[in-house]
C-alpha cells in the first residue's frame, strides 16, 4: 500500500528516536516550509517521521492533527495518517490507542503488513504470543518480509519454544532470495539465538558472526558469539561482548545471566550470583537463569539455597531434564541415594543427555573423586553443543565436594 503522493509505504514509518540535534535542526526547517504549504501532506509526512525519531512527540501529534484537518478534501490520505499515529501511540505508551486505530484499519479492509506486524508487535509486548503469531503467521512466506518483522516472527516462535519451526523458517529464508531493499541483520541474529537454545552450535556461531558483522551491535548475536566463546573457553572475549551488549541495553536479561555464568567459571561466586539475580528481575521465568543460580551455589555447597533455585525451576516447567538432574545433583551430596536415584531417573528419561543426571550417578557411584572421569563424562555428553562450560561446572562443583 502507498501514499498518493511521497510514494512512501506504511512501513516507513519508524519507531526509533534518536534526539540529535541535526534532527531538531531539520525539523525546524520543516516546520518553517509547512507554515508556507500547510496543505502539503509530503512535507507532514516527512515533518511527522522527523519529529518521532527526534522524540519530539508533542510536535509529532500536532502534525497528526494537521493531516486530519485535511482528510475532507484528501480522504486517500487518512489511513495513512491513522497508522502514523498508531505508531505514536505506541511509542508514547499509548498502546490500547494504538490497538483501536490499528485494528480499525484492518476493519477497512487495509491489511497491509505493517498493520499486521504491529498489531503483533503490541501482543508480543502484553505477552499475548498466540495472538502475535497468529497475526504474524500468514507473512512468513513472503520473501520481501521486512527485518522487523521477521525478527518479531522469530523471538515469537522463540518465546514459545516453537524451535524446530522457527530453524526451519531461517533456512527457508538463507535459502532464498532476500530482496536487496529488504537484506537486514537482525533477524539473522534473532535466528542465532534460537539455533543456539535449539543446540545447533555450529549455526548459532555462524549466524552470530553474520548478524554482527551487519551490525555489531544487535543484541542477540553479541550475546549468542558470547556464549559461544564461553563454550570455548575464551571467557576474556565472552566479557568483551557481553560488556558491549550491555551498553546497548542495560536491562537485558539474557545478557546479565551469561555474564553471570563467565563470573561463576571465574570463581568471581559472588558477582555470579548477583548477576543471576539482575537477570531473573527481568527474565523470571527463566529456567537457564534459575539453573545457573542453582549450581553457582552448588559450587559453594550451600545445598539449601540450591534446592530452592532447583524447585522455583521446577514451578516453572516440570518436565525439564535438568532440573531434575540438578535436584539428583543436591540428593546424591546429601547422601539421599533414594531421592537422587528418583530424580536421576526422571531427568534421564526426560533427556537422555542430561548432564547433571549423570554427574549425579557420577557422585553416586564414588567417580566423581576421578577428575578425569568427569572429564570424559562432560565431552561425551556434551561435544560441540555446550563446550567446557558445564565441564567447567561440574569440575568446581567436585572440588567442592572433596
């Protein structure tokens, strides 16, 4: 869908702020040429766009009222001026506004995917995920979707655990043809990131690289090539990213929790900890963070505030292996054979490959005393897929134990 005259599609109408004062200056110009030509809705147009990327919102809702002054004589140009200030209202916080005018639109029939991923967009951020992928599911096939879009499509399929679609989309998409005008990066670091919780190591390194090499500062790529050079067991450049990724977005959850694992395999425990901590405020449900937490206690044998890590995991997913490996971990150290030998069982029959269970029979068994027993256990389990971090792990919890 386009404007009749600026030929400009609803997708051009941005979101970002920047606040510089080149913009301001621009701005002002605008304004100047618009008390010559106030019935010029290019020049509003593009007034409009300047104004919300400068974060001038009050100037930005005057323009929208201008526009409005208009539709009697130009009635083509209201739904564009409609979306344009849903898209205020969604970044001034406005966002049942923003729903009424969105969904308006798509009530006259205007469809366009910007509408769409909006709208989506708006679910996304209530954590309505099923309505956001049910918008946004009919714009998967398109080639020319924008990064936006396919990066939202992306983390909504990734807060769902709705992995192996999401993989299969990102190779569909490697696979085709990408509009020149349409290339973008983030999705292909939003991809690295699913192929990494996906254990898919190998893509997720790639992907990162490419996504970074685009942009160096989209977040899930820093954090992904992070995580993967943690695996590695190069922890100064796992710093060196997640340093950086936090300077883009402080309240990052994912960020603080695989800091918060660099600074337990530093034996920096109590940093670890409070890591953790910053990263559960933000991401609570979390199991990856709450694990973490479980074992950075662990390692300093305070088994009750570990089991306490272990079970809030477990409130919150009963059926993953790790948790309950994690539980056998705490039983086997306690001496409680029967419980941990239960849990061993339930973790094992969830995952096959669970660390924590084995190392669980491990200290069962009287291995764990055998350095390089855990050693041979930690690669044979887990290869390529989570490097020497959980090795690491499970090395300073047995030397804890001795």
């Amino acid at each position: 869908m386009r404007e009749a005259q600026g030929e400009r599609t609803m997708t051009d109408t941005r979101t970002a702020q920047g606040g510089s004062a080149a913009m301001r200056e621009r701005l002002a110009r605008l304004e100047g040429y618009l008390q010559r030509d106030p019935h010029n809705t290019a020049l509003l147009s593009d007034a409009f766009d300047t104004a919300l990327a400068a974060g001038e919102f009050a100037a930005a809702q005057r323009f929208v009222d201008q526009a409005a002054a208009l539709f009697d004589a130009q009635p083509e140009q209201r739904p564009y001026w409609q979306f344009r200030e849903a898209t205020l209202c969604m970044t001034t916080g406005r966002d049942v506004e923003a729903q009424q005018l969105l969904e308006a639109l798509l009530e006259q029939g205007i469809d366009d995917p910007a509408v769409v991923s909006n709208l989506a967009q708006l679910a996304y951020r209530h954590g309505e995920d099923e309505r956001a992928l049910a918008l946004l599911q009919p714009l998967a096939a398109r080639h020319d979707l924008p990064d936006a879009t396919a990066a939202l499509l992306l983390r909504t399929w990734h807060r769902l655990a709705k992995l192996d679609e999401a993989m299969q989309w990102v190779g569909g998409r490697f696979a085709a043809p990408v509009p020149a005008t349409q290339p973008g990066v983030t999705w292909v670091g939003v991809g690295s990131l699913i192929a990494l919780d996906a254990g898919q190591a190998a893509e997720a390194k790639t992907w990162s690289e490419q996504a970074l090499a685009g942009d160096d500062r989209q977040m899930e790529a820093l954090v992904v090539r992070a995580t993967i050079a943690l695996g590695e067991d190069d922890g100064r450049l796992a710093h060196a990213l997640l340093e950086r990724a936090l300077t883009i977005n402080p309240r990052d959850g994912r960020t603080w929790s695989t800091l918060a694992f660099v600074d337990m395999l530093d034996g920096r425990l109590d940093v670890a900890e409070a890591h953790f901590q910053r990263s559960l405020e933000t991401m609570p449900n979390h199991i990856g963070t709450w694990h973490g937490l479980g074992w950075c206690y662990l390692i300093q044998r305070d088994l009750a505030r570990a089991q306490a890590a272990f079970a809030a995991s477990l409130e919150i997913d009963r059926n993953f292996g790790e948790t309950h490996g994690g539980l056998a971990v705490i039983a086997a150290l306690e001496g409680r054979r029967d419980e941990a030998q239960a849990s061993i069982a339930r973790a094992l029959g969830l995952d096959a490959t669970s660390l924590s269970a084995r190392y669980a029979q491990a200290l069962l068994a009287g291995e764990a005393s055998d350095p390089q027993a855990i050693v041979r256990l930690s690669r044979r389990l887990l290869g390529a897929r989570a490097g020497g971090q959980a090795l690491q792990v499970a090395r300073r919890i047995e030397g804890a134990a001795g």
